[in-house]
C-alpha cells in the first residue's frame, strides 16, 4: 500500500485523475459552498469535517502551501471576497475561522457580527481537490486515515472501469501511439538490413543490438522490461511500449543505420562487434539525443508506475505525477482502444492501396 502522507507524486496523480476525485467525492458526499461554478470550504469546515483543530489545518497549509496552493488552495480578497461574502457571510462571522492577518482589527476585539464580517480582508478558501490534498497529507486524523485508505481502492476501480480491467496495452489508446506503430517496421527494417549487410556477426546480433538500444533508452533489456510488465512470452513489448518512446527506438534504428554504412563505406569491410559497440556508444552519447532519451525515460518511468502501478527500478529517479493532458489521453473522451482506430481508419487504408 502506498503512503499517501509521504509520497507527493502519489498524492499528485490522485490529484489530476478527475474523473476519480469525481469519484471520491461522490463517495464522500461532501459538498460545501458552490461558488463560481465548484464548491469552497472555510478552514473551519475543513477542520470540522476531519476532527481536528483550526491550527492543524493552518499548520499544513503553512508547511505544504505550494503543493495545496497548487491544487486550489486560495485566499480570496477585493472584489472576489465581497461577492463571497455576500453569498455566504453567515458562515464567516465566526473570528475562528480566519487569522490575525487577515483582519483589520485585534482578535480578542468585541465587535458585532457585521462589523467584524465587514472588516475581513481575506479568506482562505479550499477547492475540493485542495481539501482532499489536506486529508492525504493529515497523520492526526483518523477520518483522514480512513479516507486515504478507500481513496486508492477507488482510483484502481475508476481506471478498471474505464479500461475494462486491465493497464497492459493503455498506451495503445493514444492516437499517436497508433501513427507511431504503422511507421515501426519500416524502421526496423532500415536498421536489421543494416546489421545482416555490414555487420560481421552470428544472427544473435538482431537481439543483441536490439537490447543494446533498448538499454541506452530506458535501461533494461527486452527481457527485463517484459518481467516488469508481467508480459507473456509471445507478447511484443513494443505493443505495449508509448510512442514517444516507440518513436526514439525508430531514431536510433534509423540513425544507426545510417552510421554504419557511413562507417562501412569508409573501412571498405563488414564491422565487427568491438566497432559496433563504440559506434552505437558513440551515437548514444550525442547531445542531441540527451533531451528525447530523457523524456522518454519520464514519460515510462511515471505513466507506468502512475497507470500500471509498476516501477521501473532503473528508472525510479525519473518518476514525476502524471498530469491533466496524459488523463486526458489515454483515459479522455479522445482515447481509444486499437481496434477503434484501425477501423476508423480502415477507408483511408483502402483508399492508399488502390492508388
């Protein structure tokens, strides 16, 4: 089980999986005050609803305010507060609720309830994905503790239903994993070709230089990378691979082929397996190749550990949250299994083939 109260990419991809926060909150059943369009929670309210004191909750604000800030933690002044306050000012008069800061008298001050209503300056506000931030991040909390762990029980559900129950091949439903794939045996080819004509090796050399590619990409060879994903051993691993990470294999193929006839061209013989290896050592080490090989290793790294709830332990320096866009790309409304897309795309295949 993952500890939510330490692990911010755990909570962050909670977090930017909406159709789970969705979720957790039908589960829950909190409202709060719909303002502008979702519902707002006084620090107050929020104390209330997880059993303890205003101070704690001010205290992780204060200790985690950039990531509850992020995910729409708010102090609301001016304009934005009057209209708050003309919708809901019953539920600001209490002093409790707000700190010295943000008042323009004493605390201790007696005033009536409007007076001090009126000489608020600032509110702090949370959204509901910010009040559940808190709840990830509370360890004083039983009701926090109990929620957190429902939460991930219901992400897991959220992704099975929408994926009918399996992560394998959520890669497939990109659409550029689709363009990506039809172009990859092209490039394959490009590059076994190259080996049989210019390289003086057994025919190991295909799955040889092949996990040599695949170790300066993401470091782990063909059989490393399919025990992580649990593939059977008649499933390719490219089927299953992104395509940002199917189209780097695609450079290196490509490219790699073209330095060994250049190569070739320039010894007038065969390489032998010493020549290979400091050619592609070389190619990999390029600097233009350091941003792609890097993207790609967080695009791997964090959607499947995110998706898959795998970790590719070479790559675990990589793992970052997944964000709102890969959501929405492979678990959105544009999202779509293979098949789909191979028969959306059918005519346009028939239509290339009889030119």
């Amino acid at each position: 089980m993952r500890d939510l109260t330490t692990s911010p990419i755990d909570r962050q991809n909670i977090l930017n999986n909406l159709d789970a926060v969705m979720n957790i909150q039908e589960y829950l059943g909190v409202k709060g005050l719909l303002f502008e369009g979702e519902f707002k929670f006084t620090t107050k309210m929020v104390a209330a609803f997880y059993k303890i004191d205003i101070k704690t909750v001010k205290r992780y604000v204060e200790n985690s305010h950039n990531e509850i800030a992020h995910n729409g933690y708010e102090v609301i002044k001016g304009q934005k507060l009057k209209l708050f306050k003309e919708q809901f000012g019953y539920f600001i008069t209490n002093l409790d609720d707000i700190e010295q800061r943000d008042i323009n008298v004493p605390l201790l001050t007696e005033t009536l309830e409007n007076q001090s209503k009126s000489r608020i300056k600032a509110l702090a506000l949370f959204n509901f994905r910010s009040f559940l931030n808190l709840g990830m991040l509370l360890v004083e909390s039983e009701m926090a503790k109990a929620i957190r762990s429902k939460m991930l029980d219901i992400v897991i559900d959220t992704l099975n239903k929408r994926l009918g129950g399996s992560t394998k091949y959520i890669n497939q439903r990109d659409e550029d994993f689709f363009h990506s794939i039809i172009k990859e045996p092209m490039y394959r080819k490009e590059f076994t070709s190259a080996l049989h004509k210019h390289l003086n090796m057994g025919n190991y050399k295909y799955a040889y230089y092949t996990d040599a590619i695949y170790k300066c990409i993401f470091q782990e060879n063909a059989n490393e990378y399919k025990q992580i994903l649990k593939l059977e051993e008649q499933e390719n691993p490219r089927d299953t691979m992104y395509a940002e990470v199917l189209n780097l294999i695609a450079s290196f193929e490509t490219g790699l082929a073209y330095e060994m006839e250049i190569k070739v061209g320039v010894l007038g013989r065969m390489l032998e397996k010493n020549e290979m290896d400091e050619l592609i050592k070389t190619f990999a080490n390029h600097p233009s190749h350091k941003p792609h090989i890097e993207n790609a290793r967080i695009k791997m790294a964090s959607r499947d550990y995110g998706f898959r709830q795998v970790l590719h332990e070479n790559l675990k320096t990589y793992i970052s949250s997944i964000d709102f866009s890969d959501y929405q790309r492979f678990l959105g409304d544009k999202s779509k299994v293979l098949q789909d897309r191979i028969e959306d795309s059918i005519d346009v295949f028939k239509r290339l083939k009889d030119r």
